[in-house]
C-alpha cells in the first residue's frame, strides 16, 4: 500500500492519496462474501470477541455513570460508606473492563494470525503451482509482496478495522443509550455538538496531510540526491566532472525546502492541538450551561452527578465518532488489500495434472518432438514446427544464436511450460498426459544458472534424493569431479555453501549442482549452457563430469563448448524458432550455413588459443596438421 498512509494521532484524520483514490476497489457483495469466507471457520471464536466487545465497552463505560452516583450518593450526601462503595464498584468495573479487553484482544489476535496462516498456505500451494511462465513475466519483489507484507495486512484489517468498527458503534450506542436515559434534552445537546466537532479536526488533518504529503515527496528528493552523490560511483562522476558545487547547490536547495515544511508541519500540529483542546472544552461547558438552565430556571430534577456522567460520556464519544468517520478509509484500503491478494489468487494454474494421468511402470527415455509451436505471449512465436526424435541412449546437441529458443526447446519436456500445439512424448505418452511429479523425476537439469540452497554440501544433494546413502553422495560427488574439493574440505559433506551457494566458485557449484542430478539419478539428462561463463580449467573439469553421462545416458545438451557437440549423436541448428539444419558435425561443416557459421565465430574462439587443447580439438581448428587425420572427424 502507498505511503504514507494518513495522518497519526487522536482524530487526526485518515485520507486517501491520489493513486488510492484512482484505483479504489469496487466493494461487490461476491467480494464481501470472498473476505468474510476466511472469517467462517472461526465463526465460534469471531461470536466470542463480539461478546467481549459488547461486555468490555459497556464496563468501560460504567465508571462515567458511577462518578455521578459518586457526586451525588457519597459526597453531596456525605456518605462515606456510599462513597468507598462506588470508588470501590468503580475500580473492579474498570479492572473487569481491562481483563476482558484482554480476552478479546487475545482471540481477536488469534484469528487474525490463523487466518493468514491459511492465507499465506493458500498463497504459497498457489505460487508453487504455477508456471515458469508466471515467474518470468512477473516482479520477483512484487511476489514477494503479495505473500508478506500484503498478507501480512490482513492481521491489521481484522484485529484493527473490523474491531473498530464493532466496538466504537458499540460504545456510540451505548453511551447514547445511557446518556437519553439520564436527560434526552442534554443528551441532544450533547449528539448535536459531536459532528460539529469534527469539522475542524477534518480541516485540520487535511492540513497536515497535504503538509505531510510534500515533506515526504521533498524528503525523497533529499535522499535520491545524497545516494546519487555520496555513492562510489556517484562520487567518481561528480569529481571527475567538476560539479561539486552544483551538487552542493542542489542539496542545499533541497535541504531548506525540507526545513521550511518540517516547520510548517510541527505548528500546524501545534494549531491544531490547540483547535481540538478548544472544541473538546466546548461541548462539556455547553451541557453544564444546559443542565444549570434546567436546574436553575425550569426547577428540573436533574442532579450535578447526571450532569457529570453527561459530560464524562459526551467525552467517550469524541474518539469513536472519529474513528467511524475515519473508517471509510481504513475500508477502502483494507478492500483493496484484499483485492490485491485475490488478483493474484485468481491467477489461472496453467501447468497442472490431466484428471487421468499416466505413471507408467518403467520408461526408457524416448523423446519425440512432433510439429511444436510455442509463445510465451501472442504477440510473437518463440518456436515454429519443431520435430525431432531423441531415442533412448542417444544425445542430442542444440546449438544456435543466442535467443534461437534453444533453452525453450528444452523446457518444455519437463512442462516448465506447455505447447501451444503439436505434442511432445515421453517413451509415445504425451507429456501433459503424464504424472506431473513422476515426468519431472525422470527429468534431470543442469543449467548455466546454478542454484544452490543456503545450507550444506549435504543438504543441497539431498535436495534430490532425500533417502541417499552417504556412500551414494560419495559416489555422485565423484562422478561430478567435486569429491577431491569436497573432502578437502575441513567439514567435508557438511561444508556450509552460503547463500546461492556465494561461498564457492562458479566450477564447485556447478559440478556440486551435476552431483546432485546424479544422485537423482532421472532418465534424461539436460545441459543447458553448463559450462559457459566459466574459465577454463573450471569448463574442463566440468566436461570431464559431463561426457561419461553423455556417453551411457539419454542427453540433450546445449553448449557452446566444440567437444561436448562433438560428443552428440545428432546436432539440431536452431535458429529465429526453427530448425534451419541437422546433422552430424562434418556433415554440417559441408552445407557451409549457419552451423558452419558458428563454427568459424562463436565455437573457434573457445578452443582455438587454449594450450590444453586436445589433439582432437587441435585438428579441428587446424593447428593438428591436416595429413593426420582422426577417426570419425
């Protein structure tokens, strides 16, 4: 929700700001009946603050009516033991009142953190479900938002705005009703000088809303100025062009704006207590000059302890008639903090199992790609008439253009995303016909962006398989060219790797994040990009991981790295969503298109100053002199 949010203080006075106002929810019963649906499971414990709301404000109220019997029994009569009765009737009402408040405050509480308990689970089971698609296209922060700070409001809304409402309207005719049966000429008096009274603290709040407003905007400014300036790289800029003194122009601008309205605020604080301390001393003189006429002039059998108990409850009144005025901002934001909510909970599952989904006994690994068509919005195709078959056993590597859709390709195997037509099979089943969680765990993914949790080596391998043995992480860890680094390590497999795994290098996380596909153990692997962006002896210890998996294992790889293509029974040239070419190596290298392309660009440059080069690779670039040829090249 926008800041600030409204004035603080007694009957200060709440508004909206512009951007609320433009976007005020639409309150619908069918949105009412929404929000109230979370409240009905805990329709017993809701009945049970009402309850505490109606007892509580009544005998915070009694000790007002208690001063007249007070004045009138104990000390006009002069009865002492009158006197100790009510002082003491007074305190245990007033001890019960807070007791119960307790009581209420305590259930009230509890609902409202039961309730975002189910909130946050609904949110959470939500967010999990949906797509890749989701999480791309939306503001990581904003996700966040909705789930935290958002919920997190709604504890506010129940404990604060629904409990207001209840128990100032419940206080309001309460002391109504008490007043009317003292005197109904006084009373209306009293009633009559309640709205009158709010007047000027409402022009009085505007004042300070609109004064709070800008020194908050002025307040912006000042900061933005000082982490633009005082930043290292904001420094270096100002230095080296000369502008120290501009920057110093700016601020001091700036700075005596946010002087000139901080002083503004503070006396308009100052007026305005002073506003409310004159109108709260008008209505109580107003209901003495009304009861001393009745008494004076009409010889009423009013008594000096009515008047009391009058002009105490005139003075309970005050804060609830605000609080209520107040309240239709306090329940537009609380609707609209539900409507933000609910927008994300209305958020069709696209990615979800088929009511008859397959879990087939055993698998193979056969992929067929027949005629695929994808988008990730209508605007433009991602992926255009995509065919291919990967058999069981057999690797295939995609390359192309940065941007071709390569990664797409693969993320559809494991419904990351689904098509938009055409089909993709797994051993001839469709995947969206297959069991989501079993299809996923026959998938296995290495990407270039690898992700480790904030934990241990341990924790992070048993992420995939949370039964492993230690000697099968062992045996991962090996096949992922890590053990060595890992039992270097003083705490060996309980190695803390930070957050996103910060505390290793690029090379260690990558091979732990290959450990942990194999100790998975699925039936495909897929190599996205898993050894770029990584120096040299880093990608060959990565390649010396990935090729006994390429050779015994189904394996789709997407690499920029000449030997692991190499290694690929078939390679597919992706480029602009289609498949321009297949084929093997040599047979690519002679259709001299884009494949050829990339050869003399982007794949010579990775290999072709490497010292560590292998002879297969040197002859591929032609520093292996060309009459010793290599089988199979």
């Amino acid at each position: 929700m926008p800041a600030p949010r409204g004035m603080g203080g007694p009957m200060g006075g709440k508004f909206l700001t512009e951007e609320e106002k433009a976007n005020q929810p639409k309150v619908t019963p069918a949105l009412l009946k929404r929000v109230f649906s979370y409240l009905k499971p805990y329709t017993k414990q809701l009945i049970l603050v009402l309850l505490c709301i109606i007892v509580s404000s009544f005998f915070s109220l009694m000790p007002s009516m208690i001063t007249g019997k007070i004045l009138d029994d104990g000390l006009l009569k002069k009865d002492f033991r009158a006197l100790i009765y009510y002082i003491v009737l007074s305190l245990i009402v007033t001890l019960a009142a807070s007791l119960i408040g307790v009581a209420e405050t305590y259930i009230n509480t509890w609902v409202a953190q039961h309730i975002t308990y189910d909130m946050r689970n609904q949110m959470y089971s939500h967010l999990q479900s949906m797509s890749q698609r989701f999480f791309t296209t939306n503001n990581q922060g904003d996700i966040i938002t909705r789930m935290t700070s958002d919920i997190d409001g709604v504890k506010s809304v129940i404990t604060n705005t629904f409990s207001s409402i209840l128990s100032n309207s419940i206080t309001l005719i309460i002391a109504m009703i008490a007043m009317f049966q003292k005197n109904w000429i006084l009373a209306l008096v009293g009633i009559v000088i309640v709205p009158i009274f709010t007047v000027p603290t409402r022009q009085a709040g505007k004042k300070r809303w609109s004064l709070t407003n800008e020194s908050q905007q002025v307040n912006d400014e000042v900061n933005g100025i000082l982490n633009e300036t005082l930043s290292v790289s904001g420094q270096l800029l100002v230095k080296l062009f000369g502008k120290e003194q501009y920057e110093y122009d700016r601020y001091e601008k700036a700075n005596r704006r946010m002087i000139g309205l901080n002083i503004k605020e503070s006396m308009a604080g100052r007026w305005f207590r002073v506003v409310l301390t004159t109108f709260t001393s008008i209505g109580p003189m107003l209901l003495y000059l009304a009861g001393g006429i009745l008494m004076m002039k009409y010889d009423s059998n009013i008594t000096i302890g009515d008047i009391s108990v009058l002009v105490a409850l005139l003075g309970r009144m005050y804060m609830p008639v605000n609080s209520l005025l107040n309240i239709q901002v306090d329940w537009i934001r609380s609707m609209a903090l539900f409507t933000r909510i609910f927008d994300y909970f209305d958020i069709p599952v696209e990615i979800r199992n088929a009511p008859d989904a397959v879990t087939p006994s055993e698998v193979t690994g056969d992929v067929v790609f027949e005629h695929v068509e994808f988008s990730y919005d209508e605007s433009k195709k991602i992926l255009k008439d995509i065919s291919f078959t990967l058999n069981a056993g057999k690797s295939i590597a995609i390359v192309g253009p940065s941007g071709s859709g390569k990664s797409t390709i693969v993320n559809l195997i494991p419904r990351l995303y689904d098509v938009d037509s055409g089909s993709v099979t797994f051993d001839g089943i469709d995947v969206r016909k297959l069991d989501l969680r079993f299809l996923r765990d026959k998938v296995g993914v290495v990407s270039q962006e690898t992700y480790l949790f904030n934990g241990t080596i341990r924790d992070n391998l048993l992420y995939a398989k949370p039964d492993a043995a230690e000697e099968d992480m062992v045996e991962a860890l090996k096949k992922a060219n890590i053990w060595d680094f890992v039992e270097s390590q003083e705490k060996g497999l309980d190695t803390e790797v930070g957050n996103r795994g910060l505390k290793l290098s690029g090379g260690e996380k990558q091979r732990i994040s290959i450990a942990r596909i194999i100790l998975k153990d699925p039936v495909i692997f897929i190599f996205d990009e898993a050894t770029s962006a990584l120096d040299s002896i880093s990608e060959k210890k990565i390649q010396d991981a990935i090729d006994p998996i390429i050779k015994s294992k189904t394996s789709i790889l997407i690499a920029h790295r000449l030997s692991t293509i190499l290694a690929a029974d078939e390679i597919l040239v992706v480029k602009d969503g289609t498949i321009a070419e297949r084929g093997t190596h040599k047979e690519l290298l002679n259709k001299e298109g884009i494949y050829r392309e990339l050869y003399e660009t982007q794949f010579s440059k990775a290999i072709i100053e490497d010292e560590g080069a292998s002879e297969l690779e040197q002859y591929i670039w032609g520093t292996q002199p060309a009459d010793e040829p290599f089988e199979g090249v």
